[in-house]
C-alpha cells in the first residue's frame, strides 16, 4: 500500500500538494470479508514459485519487499495458468482488492540477476 505525505508550497501558502510516497509495507486488506469459498492462503515468493512452476501468477494483498515495489515478500494468489487463464481465474477475487500484479514465476537466470546486481552497486 502506498500512502502520499503532503506539504504546503511555500511558507506562506496554506494549500497542501502531494510531495512524496511514503511506503507502507504492510499488504492490502480485503474491502470486505472473503466468501468461505475464496482462497486466501498468504505464501512467501519461493512458495509460490514452488507451487506454480513457470506459470503466470496473479498476486492480491501484496507484501512488497522494498518502496519501489520491485519484489513480493508474501501475497495471495488470486489466479494461475497461462497469460488469460491467469486472469480469468483470479475475477472472484477482484471485487474485493483494489491492486494486483501479474507476474511469471520463472526462475531468474544468471545474467539478468548480475546485471541487476552490478547496476545497484
């Protein structure tokens, strides 16, 4: 969930804009209660990669890892499959979360982990 702080323009204005996010790391609650029949098991990131190998995941109730929401510590998984199969099994889930993501579980090659490594140091 990302939340806006907010400061006047200058010292002399009263008016308030929006200058910075400010994360909060904590998942997305549901806008109202789950159905009984609605799964809502919260798993890290390696467990849903374990348990849908080189799938297309959709993702409800994120735990992001950082405040540019480059990863997913835990979240819900509201749809799996291929590209739409994905989605059309994730629709009971979107009446009751605002944000989602839709990301592959393949594994990270070597080189895409480097580059990303020595592009951070």
């Amino acid at each position: 969930m990302v939340l806006y702080a907010t400061e006047p323009y200058d010292a002399g204005d009263t008016a308030v804009v929006p200058v910075e996010r400010v994360w909060d790391p904590s998942p997305e609650l549901p806008l109202a209660a789950l159905p009984p029949g609605l799964n809502a098991e919260r798993l890290t990131w390696a467990e849903i990669c374990a348990r849908y190998p080189n799938q297309w995941v959709v993702l409800v109730a994120i735990e992001a890892t950082d405040p540019m929401l480059s990863g997913v510590r835990s979240s819900i998984v509201a749809g799996h499959g291929g590209n739409e199969e994905s989605f059309d099994r994730a629709e009971p889930h979107r009446a009751y979360f605002r944000s989602i993501a839709h990301l592959h579980t393949r594994p990270r090659s070597p080189a895409n982990t480097l580059a990303a490594h020595s592009a951070t140091s």
